[in-house]
C-alpha cells in the first residue's frame, strides 16, 4: 500500500469527564460506541495501526467525550499508553477534544509532559444565546481564553463548529467561523446539526420549537463557512459526521442534514461560487465558454451529475462547453468557446 498522508487512529470515550448533556448530543450514537473499556484501548490501536500504510503519518486521537474532564488518573493512563506509541515510532503524536470550559493551566501543563499535537475545542457557537439555548454550559468568552491558552501552550488549536443549532443564524454561523479564523486555529471542522433520537432536541423539534436545516440550507450555511476559515488559512478537516450504520439509520437520526455526500456537496457548492464570479467577472453571461480548471477540482467544479453546470446555465444563460483539467494548484480560468 502507498504511504504518506495522515490518518487518525480514534479511541472514543463517549460522555466520560462531562457533566453536560446539550441538547444536540447524543455521544453513544455519534461515536458508535455505547461504553468505555480502558483495557480493549491497545487492541484497538493496533488493529488500526495494522491497516494503515508505511509512511502515513498517525495521530492517536482520544474523540467522543470531553478527555480533559476525565478522572485525572484515567487521563494520564491513556496519555501514557499513548506515548508509548510514540516512543516507538509507530504514531508522531496525540490529538484530543474536549470542551472550552474543560482547559485551564493546570490541565495544559498535564497535556505539555505528553506527546500531545492537536487540542480540538467544541466551540460549536461564538454566540451566547445560542450557547445557552443549545444547553452548552459555557459562554463564547470560555471559548475564546480557552483557544487563546491552547495557542499560547503551544498546541496546534483545531476549532470545531455547529451549523443551525437552537436559534442560530446564517449570519450567527459566519461569525463563528470569522472568530475560529481570528482565535488562531490551524484547522477546523464543520458540523451542521443533526437531531438524534433521546435527545433534547428531538423533543424540540416535535414539539415546534427547532426546526433542523435542510440539506440545501446546511450546504449553503457550510459553504459560506468553508470560504470563511480557508480565506483565513484554516484548513477544513471534515464537513458532516463521519458515516456509520448507526447514523445513517432514521431511527437514531431523526432529522436535519445527514446527508452521505455533504462534503461533496459543500465543495461543489464552494466551486460553483467560484465558477458564477469567474464568468461574471469577464462579463461572458449569456455565452458559451470553456473552462479551465487545476486538475485536482474538476469533480467539484462540474458538481454531481453535472448539477454546477447545469444551474450556471439556468441561473446565468452560460453554457459549458468544455472543462479541461490543468496541472498545479492554479485557479478557474474561463474564455469564451470558439
């Protein structure tokens, strides 16, 4: 197998360490995962390890829970467990998510005597009153110190964000992303809310009081977010939850925007923006043109089954007659079709 690239080798620890229940969360579905054995940990491990190809760069990433709300001992068994790992070349480094409310100076200088990278936060929402309406049990300022502390302890800050939580805005999600962009994060991940049976949420949205986004709104809602941290150097880990049996079934997930391709879709609505500016900006609406486009962005540019072309046609009388695939980085170039 061809190496290089990174791979994360997740060890799930669902609601182990906090307190919350916020009215989105339902870990034992998300996670896949409906307990916690710290003896199957290594197991676990190498299981992944053994399918991962030489040179891939791996992190040991403890997802799920809020790890550093986890009984200190606990803590400190699975970051030991983890170094070893390192210490034996076969990962570079840890990755972990916890909450905002979860990192002080005390617990950071716990994580700096481990090999830890990456700190993920669960900011989901720079906005308060959608933080406590979402039941979060921190404010957008605990967010805020929190990310400036990772920074300055000298971890790699990845910011994770919710797209339409309770009461939350377009322009509410933008502005989450502009502060990820300005709280230093090296990368982000974008959730658009999925409501889950036995939550909170499910309750409020049967009785009128949520109302989950579509796929249409969720892909608008992300793309405007993409543009946002890419713009500002933040790269984008992931769009939409990983998929699993258990996401995918109706019976856990109720409602909103689980969408199997909702990353496919986010991009290619990314690309169409770019193409619509492209056209526009060479005042060629209304005719025929050919594209040019880095080679790497072709399926994005084109969209599913051909959905970017055809909506360029019927929102701008501009029709595509070739889309021809560069080498390099580079940009959409379009001219007119001889």
């Amino acid at each position: 197998m061809r190496g290089g690239g990174h791979r994360n080798i997740p060890v799930f620890i669902p609601h182990l360490g906090c307190p919350h229940r916020c009215v989105f969360c339902n870990q034992t579905t998300i996670s896949g995962c409906g307990g916690f054995d710290e003896r199957t940990v290594p197991a676990l491990i190498d299981a992944a390890l053994a399918t991962v190809p030489a040179g891939t760069d791996c992190q040991i990433a403890f997802f799920g829970g809020s790890f550093t709300g986890i009984d200190r001992a606990l803590m400190c068994r699975l970051l030991e467990l983890a170094a070893g790992y390192v210490r034996a070349g076969r990962v570079s480094s840890v990755r972990l998510s916890t909450r905002p409310d979860f990192i002080d100076p005390e617990v950071l200088a716990i994580l700096s005597r481990y090999p830890v990278r990456s700190v993920e936060l669960g900011i989901q929402s720079t906005c308060d009153r959608v933080l406590e309406r979402s039941g979060r049990g921190h404010t957008a300022q605990d967010g805020a110190s929190a990310c400036r502390m990772v920074r300055a302890a000298g971890f790699e800050l990845v910011g994770q964000m919710m797209l339409g939580l309770p009461g939350s805005t377009a322009a509410d999600d933008r502005r989450t992303a502009q502060d990820i962009v300005s709280y230093g994060a090296a990368a982000a991940r974008i959730y658009p809310t999925v409501v889950f049976d036995g939550t909170p949420l499910a309750r409020m949205m049967r009785d009128g009081t949520y109302q989950p986004l579509t796929v249409e709104e969720a892909v608008a809602r992300a793309a405007d977010a993409y543009e946002i941290l890419t713009e500002g150097g933040v790269r984008c880990l992931r769009i939409g939850l990983c998929a699993s049996e258990e996401l995918t079934d109706p019976a856990c997930a109720l409602a909103g925007p689980n969408h199997p391709a909702l990353g496919e879709l986010v991009l290619g609505e990314v690309r169409y923006r770019a193409l619509v500016r492209a056209v526009t900006g060479a005042g060629l609406t209304g005719r025929r043109v050919a594209l040019a486009v880095p080679a790497r962005l072709v399926s994005q540019t084109v969209g599913q089954r051909r959905r970017n072309l055809i909506r360029l046609e019927e929102e701008y009388r501009t029709t595509v007659v070739s889309v021809t695939g560069v080498p390099g980085v580079g940009i959409l170039s379009v001219r007119p079709a001889e």
